[in-house]
C-alpha cells in the first residue's frame, strides 16, 4: 500500500488532478480554451474527484483563476495550473440541480448533494466569486461512520438509550458534526425497530436498512423547509427525530 508522502510525490509528477481541455471552446468564442495543463490520465470532474479521494482529501477547490485545491490533513493543496473562468463555470452549472438554479441566481450560492456512483457522495457548494464560479465539494466517506471509527467515546451511545428529549450535537464547521449524528442513527438502525426521521440539507449519509424504519428527507427536494418537515413529521409516529445540523 501507497504511504501517504508517495502519492503526494506521484500526484505531483504526474499532475493527475487537471483537466485535459485542449479540444475545448470557450463560449462565444472560436479559439480553443487555453491548456490548463499537459493531458492527463483522468480527466473532467469525476477524475478530480477519483485522485481527491486516492490522496484521502476531505475536501476539493475548484475556483476561477486558481489551480485545484485539495485539503488533506487539514492542509490546502494546490494542484497544477490556474483554471480559466469559463471552464470552471462550464463544469460546476453542468451538476447544480434544476430546482436550485433559481436560488443560485438570486442568492449568488446553493447547496446539494452529488452521487457519482462508484466514486461516492459529496456534499457540494457552489458560488459566485470576485473571479468567477467556485465549487467546493466534500468527500463523503462510503459508510456510515461508527463512534470508535470517529474516535469518540463510546458513551456518547448512552443519547441513543433515552426514551424523550433532546440531545444537541454541537460544534465548529467541519468538526463533525454530521459524522457524530450518522453514527448515533446507525447504532439506533442496527440495535432498534425505532421509525426514524432525519431532516437534512443535502442529504450527506444514506443510511441502509437494517433493524429500524429510516426515512430521510432533504429540503428542497423533499420538503420545502426545515419547520413543514417537522411540522409533518409529528404525524408520522416517529420514535426519533434528528435535524440536520445546517438548519439555521
């Protein structure tokens, strides 16, 4: 097996995070789009994503203007040659839902969740930026996570053993605060027959059925909102109801 400092040198021989753009066009334009750089063995979204995830990248950059950036061990790391604007803008209108394309003009952001197959989920922003469209996408791990896989304490299962209440899993962005939440659901889907409801914005972890009743529901495509969801789901005979952490 690969150690970590090897594919980070094979990465940097071999530029496999680029985008082989040379029989591109620019819109509204004859010339071919410049090179971002030489031709590359994976190539377009899906082959950033497949390299993001060999270097075990918890998040990937693409931004106007700027090489790919790929976040690993908490470091961002540039890959490559700067993107053009109209590449970047190409690849990321290509994926954003129909539904929230409104929301993307109006609010100049939007946010969803992207299944590309074999290659996983990832929870996606898109943006408009100074210098163009920005998309930042968050590599979603294959499996629900386990408290022990987390490293977390394995009391924390105790919040599963209350029959009412509330139990409020709280933090900074990108601590964990989704992953802690998965692994909890799981314990109660492995261990209980419980009807559970998650409301979430996207969807980031789908949950497979074992012993317990799942029902996941994302806004926007779902449900219109955080409070009709709730407001329904009272009359669902839910045993648990768990609430996105990007409600507010």
């Amino acid at each position: 097996m690969k150690t970590f400092e090897q594919m980070l040198r094979e990465l940097a021989r071999t530029d496999v995070i680029e985008f082989a753009v040379a029989s591109e066009r620019l819109p509204g334009s004859s010339e071919p789009a410049p090179r971002a750089a030489p031709a590359a063995r994976l190539d377009g979204l899906d082959g950033l994503l497949a390299a993001a995830r060999e270097l075990e990248a918890s998040d990937v950059h693409v931004v106007a203007g700027r090489p790919v950036l790929v976040r690993v061990g908490g470091e961002l790391l540039p890959r490559g040659a700067p993107i053009h604007e109209a590449l970047v803008e190409k690849m990321v209108l290509a994926i954003v839902p129909e539904r929230l394309r409104p929301s993307l003009t109006e609010h100049g952001s939007c946010d969803f969740a992207l299944d590309r197959g074999q290659l996983g989920r990832f929870r996606v922003n898109v943006t408009r930026q100074r210098t163009g469209f920005k998309g930042c996408f968050r590599c979603i791990p294959a499996g629900v996570p386990t408290l022990a896989s987390l490293g977390l304490p394995p009391e924390i299962e105790r919040a599963t053993r209350h029959h009412q209440g509330l139990v409020l899993v709280t933090g900074p962005t990108g601590h964990g605060k989704t992953s802690t939440l998965a692994a909890i659901v799981d314990i109660i889907n492995r261990e209980t027959s419980h009807h559970v409801i998650t409301v979430e914005d996207p969807v980031e972890y789908a949950h497979p059925r074992k012993r317990a009743m799942i029902s996941q529901r994302e806004v926007g495509t779902h449900t219109r909102s955080f409070a009709n969801a709730l407001k329904a789901s009272l009359r669902e005979d839910p045993d648990v109801i768990v609430v996105g952490p990007r409600c507010a």
